[in-house]
C-alpha cells in the first residue's frame, strides 16, 4: 500500500482497503475521515483472541486470570456496524481490551453480533485492581434462571481421565467430568457419553474464577459455530489515536468462520480462544495448545474441536490430515495465514491462489453482506434499532461495572467460624441487558435439545489439592506431548498509555 498522508483521497481509499470504521465525532455536517491503517497507528489484524462471548473456554482446572502492572485503557467508544444478521435473537454485545504479551500493550477484541445461547446471560468481564497490579476476570455464559451468584471455594484437582468404556456408537461425544458442591463439600461427577446434535454445541459443566471465589457454570447448549453470529477481527490502536476527544469506532472486517476453525488454539492460561498464526514452536511454550492438543491434555475440553471431529466421524483420516497441516505450518513460514488484513490484501495481490490455502481469514462486511454466496443473511439497522443498541451498550457497561464493585468486596462467608472456609459466598447480582431468548412463537428461532442427564455426584472419590500445573507440564513435555502452557509468571506491562480513569 502506498504511503498516504494528508489527502482525504488516500485516506479513504485505504480506509475501504483494510476494511474498519474509524471516526472523530465532531457534531460537524461531515467529519473528518478517520485513520489509515499503519503509519497512523492503527492495525486490523488477523490473528489474535477471540471474544469470550463468542467462544467460552473450558479448563478443568480455573485459575485465576493473568496479571499485569500496566492500566488497561479506557473502553473505546465502539458503534456497532450498519448490518446485522438476520434473526431475531441476534444482539450486540460491545468488545475489551485484551493484554498481548508479544506487543507489552493492550488491543481491543472488537465487539460481536451473537445468538446468545437460549436461556443464558452475558455476565461481562473486567480488568480489576489487585495487590500486585490489573488482573483479568473472565466472563461467562450464566444461567437466567439464577437469581443469585455463588462463589465457592477452589476446587480440587480433576480427576477427569477420558472415557472408561467405548462410545455405545459413532454418534455419541464424551462429556468430561466436573467436580459438585454437593451437601457442604465437592463430590465428583463423573463424566458420560451423549448424543451429539448437529446445529448444536454441548458446553460442559465447569468453574469460572472470581475476585470472591469460584462461580459454577453448568453444562448448557449453545449454537454450533456457523450459527453464533459475526466475529470481527481484533485492532491495535495507538494510544494517540483513540485518546483524541471525540472518537469513535465502528469494526467492519469479519473473520471468516469457514476458516477460522482450522486456526484456532486455546491459551487457557489467558482464558481465550486464539486464532491465526500461532504456529511457531515459540507459542507452545507461551502456553497455546492446538485444538487437538488441547483436547488431548487433560488441561481441559474443547467443545468446538469435540464437534467438528463428530463431524468427520466417516472420515478415518480426518484426524491425521489436521495434525500433518498443524505441521507443515509450523515447519513452513509461508503456509500461514497473514497477522494483519494490509499483510492479506498484498499477499492476496501477489498470489490470488491465497484463498485456496486457507490463508485469507478475513473478509469486508459489506463484501460479506452482498456475497450470494454467504451462510449468513444481513439487514440494514434502522434508526431505532441504532438508538437501541446505544442505550444497551451503556447499559452492559454500567451491568460491568456493578458486577466489579459487587466482587471486589471482602468475602464474608459465615458468621460461623467453624465454618467460614466451606460456606459459599452470595451475591445478587443484576441480570445482564444481554440474555439468549427461547423459541419464539412463530417458530422463528428453535428451542435447544434437552439437557443431558448427568450422573449423580460419587461421594466416595477421593478430593485432591491442586497440583503444580508447570511441574505436571514439564513431565509431559519429557513423555513427547506438543504442547507446553506458560508458567505462571506474571505479565510486566509498561507504562507506556495514559491510565484509565478510575
């Protein structure tokens, strides 16, 4: 891309190249065009975390989140886009910013369109202050029908082993095990078999760290990935950029679902998802698994991998070819798909046959929106949806807010002393502005499959403290695993942006 400076033209131009919205509000008639990509300080880029709310991670052990000594940013003033795909449970849910160690800086996970999971709430996460710097809470998919969050103290190490016996047929999926707060203590529930349903995604039963202990999610149903919504790519913005009175931003390039499942790790230590070029033999040991590794760890389950290898369950070499790309990738620099959307579009240029390898992970929204040949179906926003979404993006931000100041309180979890350490603490938190309808009555959308029955809790298994994560890791890197997670080092940001207001 040629270098561009203070022409509108060039700025425009390169604005519809790299395919974001940027802006400054001014309350002008026509405001100035917004940023390019690059020398101004702005990247679309093609690899990086997904958004929780798009894809929850499930490790069998919930650590607490990362730390680091670096402020995160104020939230950036994000517009959702002109389109959204058709449906009627369909909402925006706005984006965060995320630590990325390799930048020693913040980036923002771009908000999502979402069917959120039936009968689920978006319960928002939250970079909060700590003894030793901003450490990250996680977000989560929770129940609707809970009118109180219980925080529960940590559970013991899993014991969960893999399946005991052979799938009763092709069809079934292995549900992992979970620990249960059952009658005062933790009783292990042992895992089952079930049948898989096509358009639906099983979320197994797991823990979610909090500032006041451990929050249990239950197992629940969620879309398979090709039904969930939009996914945008991630964007690093230079601190300059967004600190200008009156920005705004609005993201406009899709990462590409049909592709975006043949690039995904999970960092369970970071509690996301990735996708891109993660590749190199230097991301193993920062703690990204493949997703086959990943399901093969005992570190945690991956229902999006789970589904997809049900998916290919005719195909007895599906498994081989996914470890021999993951292979070749990591052996070749150039079978890897680009980390940012101006390095897509010059490789793109230099060699139209990218497509075909599965190196282009993103594309336009409107190019996507006016493909014939596009899974989804876009709508234009109308003013009063537009008017809607502002109130509701205020509303999860104050829903934010409330849950940090409600979870940062000291934990009093009895008046009795004998037994303060096994009480749960409760909190009566607010319910969430985003919340999964069911079926509606014209039939439009369709309820989820039932939910499994789980075994009951076995009281005669033998609870264990958790074990040193690391140690347990170094032994099976001996033993010829791929993958190694990072130690538990914290993250050294410097200071290098203003800090957010407090």
């Amino acid at each position: 891309m040629k270098e561009c400076h203070v022409s509108s033209l060039c700025t425009l131009a390169a604005l519809a190249a790299i395919g974001t919205g940027l802006g400054v509000s001014t309350g002008t008639a026509q405001p100035p065009p917004p940023s390019p990509e690059g020398e101004q300080g702005v990247q679309v880029l093609t690899r990086g975390p997904v958004h929780e709310a798009f894809a929850e991670t499930v490790t069998f052990d919930a650590e607490p989140g990362i730390v680091v000594t670096m402020a995160p940013p104020n939230p950036i003033d994000e517009v959702p886009p002109d389109q959204r795909p058709e449906g009627v449970n369909v909402t925006w849910i706005p984006g965060y910013s995320a630590w990325d160690d390799e930048r020693n800086d913040y980036l923002w996970v771009s908000g999502v369109w979402r069917a959120p999971p039936p009968g689920r709430q978006w319960v928002s996460g939250y970079w909060g202050r700590s003894s030793q710097g901003f450490q990250w809470t996680s977000g989560y998919w929770g129940d609707v029908q809970l009118s109180e969050t219980e925080y529960l103290p940590e559970p013991p190490q899993t014991v969960e082993v893999g399946p005991s016996m052979p799938a009763p047929s092709s069809d079934h999926s292995w549900i992992p095990g979970s620990w249960i707060w059952h009658h005062g203590r933790y009783a292990w529930r042992p895992g089952y078999w079930v049948t898989v349903q096509a358009d639906w995604n099983w979320i197994p039963a797991h823990y979610t760290w909090a500032p006041r202990g451990y929050v249990f999610v239950d197992g629940y149903w969620d879309y398979s990935v090709g039904r969930r919504g939009v996914l945008f790519a991630p964007v690093y913005f230079d601190a300059g950029i967004y600190a200008r009175q009156g920005f705004y931003y609005s993201p406009s390039t899709v990462i590409s679902l049909s592709v975006f499942s043949d690039h995904l790790f999970v960092r369970p230590r970071y509690h996301h998802y990735y996708f891109g070029d993660y590749y190199d033999i230097s991301y193993q040991n920062a703690g990204f698994y493949t997703r086959f590794a990943f399901q093969s760890s005992r570190y945690g389950y991956d229902p999006i991998y789970a589904h997809q290898r049900w998916d290919h369950r005719q195909d007895r070499d599906w498994e081989i070819r996914v470890d021999a790309d993951f292979r070749h990738r990591r052996d070749h620099a150039d079978a890897r798909p680009p980390r940012t959307l101006a390095l897509q579009i010059a490789l793109g240029a230099e060699n139209p046959k990218s497509q075909e390898r599965n190196l282009d992970v993103a594309v336009s929204l409107e190019r996507l929106a006016k493909s014939q040949d596009s899974p989804v179906r876009f709508q234009r926003l109308d003013n009063e949806e537009k008017q809607r979404l502002g109130q509701r993006r205020q509303a999860v931000q104050n829903f934010r807010e409330e849950r940090q100041k409600l979870e940062a309180r000291p934990v009093d979890r009895s008046a009795d002393e004998s037994s303060r350490e096994s009480a749960p603490a409760r909190l009566i938190i607010p319910r969430s502005p985003i919340v999964g309808r069911r079926g509606d009555e014209n039939g439009r959308e369709r309820n989820p499959p039932s939910v499994h029955k789980a075994p009951e809790p076995d009281p005669t298994v033998q609870a264990k403290p958790r074990r040193d994560r690391a140690g347990a890791d170094a032994t099976a890197a001996k033993s010829g695993e791929r993958t190694n997670p990072e130690s538990k080092g914290q993250s050294k940001g410097k200071a290098k942006r203003k800090p957010r207001d407090d």
